[in-house]
C-alpha cells in the first residue's frame, strides 16, 4: 500500500546558480514519479511574490508523492541531485493525508 509523503527543502541563501546546474537531473526524477502516478505535486518556493523570481531565486521546495514507506520516501528525498549539488539546507520528509480536493 502506497501513502502520499510531502517532502519539504530550504534552500541555503543564494541556491539560484546552483540550482540551475542540477535542474535537469532533479526535474527527471520528478517526471519519473509523474510517470508512474505517484506525484501529487512538485514545486519551489520563489523568494519573492512573483511567478518568476528571476534573479531572487526560490527558498526551496515542496515534494508530495506517493511511497510505499516513511523509509523510502526519506531514501528518495535523500538522493535528490538537489542536495548532492548543495541546494538544500535542510529536507524534512514526513506523512501527508491528502483530504481536499
């Protein structure tokens, strides 16, 4: 049985270069969760009240997919090329129950 888990990342101050070089990797595994039907949502949070920050950049993201495990989504948010590039401050992963809509 799968649950939906929401995965919520910090960026560290000014993660916008840094970001940029490992979008692509980091955009792929979300468009592998699209993929197979688990993600319910996926997107950054920009550092100001705008759609597009531009140079402002984004103080990080949410995550909510589905995972068979509290583990497993932890080993998914763990391996995000987000964290390897050094984007994230901090990445908590916890249950999510999906009520509306």
């Amino acid at each position: 049985m799968s649950l939906f888990y929401a995965i919520i990342s910090e960026d560290i101050p000014h993660s916008l270069p840094l970001r940029k070089q490992a979008r692509g990797a980091h955009l792929a595994r979300l468009e592998a969760l699209k993929a197979e039907g688990r993600l319910l949502i996926a997107g950054p949070h920009p550092a100001i009240d705008s759609e597009d920050p531009g140079e402002a950049g984004f103080t990080g993201s949410l995550v909510v997919a589905e995972f068979s495990s509290l583990e497993d989504a932890q080993k998914w948010a763990d391996a995000d090329p987000y964290i390897e590039a050094g984007v994230y401050a901090k990445v908590v992963v916890k249950p999510y129950k999906k009520v509306l809509p």
